[in-house]
C-alpha cells in the first residue's frame, strides 16, 4: 500500500501559490502596533506662551525707558529751567529797491537782528543762518546770511547781514503785484525767514542740534529816492521762534 502526502497547504484553483498569512502567534511589534493610538500634531502652545511673554517684556521695556526720558527730563527741567531764545528786528535799512524795465529785482538791504539768550545755565551754539525777506504775497526781495556764533548765558547778540538780489528775474504777475506795492503811501510789508540750527550745553550735558525757524512780520519798508537809504518800520515787528525736534523719520 502506497503512502498518501498530505500537503501542507492547499493550492489555488489557478495554479498560483497562496499568500503567506501573518506570523502566528503576533510579534511584538504587531501588538505594540496595534495598541498605540493614532499621533495628530497638537498645537505648539508652548511657542505661543514664549512669544506672548517676549511682547509682554518688550512693552514693559519700551514703557519703561520712556517714563525714565520723561523723569530725566522733568529732573533737566527743574534744576536748568530752560526758555527759548528770543529775536528781534533793530533795524532795516533799504538802500536800493528797484525793478527794472526787463522785470528783474535789485535790491541792497542792511538788517540788524537782535538775539537773546534768557537762560541763566544754558549756552546756546548756532550754525550759520540763512535769510530770507519776501513780501506778503510770497515774492522774493532777497537773501542773505550770518555767520555761525556761540551765546552766553544771558546774553544779547547783535547780528548784522546784508540782504542782496542781483538782477533776480520776476515772472509779469509778481513784478506787476510789486510795482503797485512799491507805489502805495502806506510801504511795502514784509517778512523775514531765518533759518539754522542750535545746540544748548548745560553744564556737561549737550544737546544734539535742533533746527530752528524765526519768522519776523509787521515790517514796513518804502522805496528810496534820490540815492537816500530810507529806514523800515519795525514798531510792530514780532517774530516767532518754532524749534523743531527730529527723531529718525519723524519731526516734533
């Protein structure tokens, strides 16, 4: 009697071997597998915590350092008690004012200025300044300059500059305005621009350098005849002094 095989596994009807099952009994790495849970990234809160914390610490800074400026300065305040400088227009005198047939300005002007420094702690150092007289209407009379000056403590500064226009071309609307003003009984109003900058030392401390505008209005000025200089009005001349503080981008 022949002996009978058996196999071991039974073959597909197509001819082709089975698949393989699993391993059985499972690994270890199959059950450790199957039980963990499936991982879904959580939210870094963390990360958000630590940069809450850095904008918390960054303000506190900012608004710190700005109430020591604001104690410094008051503290500055105090103990210098500092006032602006203030400026006053002695005198004008014009020696030539005329336009020309082609409609160009030629103008000779003295102007004395007067600067005063109030302070009793505070010394005051200016760059050279530049002038500028228009009339009412914006219209160029002429341009000059003072050389730069260091100022004491309650000191009054004399400066003298002489305001020139050489042949300065006027379009026909502003030469026809300043013909009319320079015939009128009353004079000619005009203004004064000075433009510089300034620093203040205190002691040890010094400033960085402000920029500083003086506007000087309520001048009167008549037009000279017979080669005679004739001297400007300036009763009721006031001037205005605006400093002007920069920090980076932004003007104060």
């Amino acid at each position: 009697m022949a002996d009978r095989v058996y196999p071991s596994s039974k073959q597909a009807a197509n001819g082709t071997a089975p698949a393989t099952n699993a391993s059985f009994p499972a690994t270890k790495a199959q059950l450790y597998g199957a039980s963990r849970p499936l991982y879904r990234p959580q939210p870094d809160r963390y990360r958000r915590s630590r940069c809450c914390s850095c904008c918390i610490w960054t303000t506190i800074a900012i608004i710190t350092l700005i109430l020591l400026a604001a104690i410094a300065g008051a503290i500055l305040y105090v103990i210098y008690r500092p006032h602006r400088p203030t400026f006053t227009v002695s005198s004008l005198k014009v020696s030539t004012l005329n336009i020309t047939t082609a409609s160009k300005l030629i103008t000779n002007i003295n102007l004395n200025i007067q600067a005063k420094n109030p302070n009793k702690k505070l010394v005051y150092s200016y760059d050279p300044t530049t002038i500028s007289i228009t009339t009412n209407d914006d219209i160029g009379i002429g341009d000059g300059s003072f050389v730069s000056f260091v100022q004491g403590t309650k000191n009054t500064t004399l400066l003298k500059a002489a305001v020139t226009s050489s042949s300065q071309q006027l379009d026909d609307t502003s030469a026809g305005k300043l013909k009319t003003a320079l015939k009128s009984k009353n004079g000619l109003p005009l203004k004064i621009k000075l433009d510089t900058k300034v620093k203040a030392k205190m002691g040890a401390l010094k400033t960085p350098k402000l920029r500083i505008r003086v506007a000087c209005e309520g001048i009167q000025v008549t037009v000279p005849k017979g080669g005679k200089a004739t001297t400007a009005s300036t009763s009721n001349a006031k001037c205005k002094v605006d400093l002007k503080l920069k920090i980076w981008k932004w003007t104060f």
